[in-house]
C-alpha cells in the first residue's frame, strides 16, 4: 500500500493503525513522489492526502488514473463537505476517509477494497 501523506504526525498515527494488518507499507511525502513510486511498484491501494508540497494528492491521482484507472485510490481529507467527496470522486479518487481518521472508519474502508467491493461512500 502506498500512503501519501506530508504531515510526519498522520504518518505516524497511520503507520500505528496499520500495524497488526501487516500490509507493506510505502510512505511519500508529495504526489509527485506518490506518482513516481506507483510507476515504480505498482501497489494494489494508494491512501492520498489532498494537500500535499511540489503536487497535491489530486494531481497525483489524475496522473496515476491516466496510468492505471482500476488502482483503488482513497483520499485522505479534512475536507469532507458534500460538494469536496462529490470533486473528488470526479478527479478519480475512489473513496475518502476524514481526518483525524478513525480506526474503525480506515479499516472499514480498506476492507472494502480487499473484498473488491468498490462502493463508492455516498
């Protein structure tokens, strides 16, 4: 899994949930590095932050759908109002969790993926 996330805090708190999944984990720090790391490894799921230094986690995603559009790609996101999830599952995103994330919310989400589900959160 590869988690795109600037702020050492939440990769910290993220590298914490993600612990007894015993998923591999990548971590970035920009969609830049985000895009040329999923070039490079092809993970089956991207966590990405919206915000982000040298390309924000939307222009990573347009950029890495182009490349690959059945790559699950989850927004990390204090921004949660109606019309920012309706954006971002626009832009490709194919999910969001809310920051602070929830454990309960993350796990939920990914196991939706691992499941190949693939609903989409209203």
């Amino acid at each position: 899994m590869l988690i795109a996330e600037d702020n050492a805090l939440n990769t910290v708190i993220i590298k914490a949930m993600m612990e007894e999944t015993n998923a591999t984990l990548l971590f970035v720090t920009n969609g830049a590095d985000a895009v040329e790391q999923f070039t490079a490894l092809s993970p089956d799921l991207i966590l990405m932050d919206i915000q982000m230094p040298k390309m924000d986690g939307m222009e990573a995603c347009r950029r890495i759908k182009s490349e690959n559009a059945d790559v699950p790609i989850i927004a990390i996101t204090a921004n949660v109002m109606k019309n920012d999830v309706l954006n971002n599952h626009r832009i490709g995103f194919n999910s969001h969790i809310a920051k602070p994330i929830d454990k309960n919310v993350l796990y939920k989400t990914l196991q939706g993926f691992v499941d190949n589900s693939n609903v989409l959160d209203d």
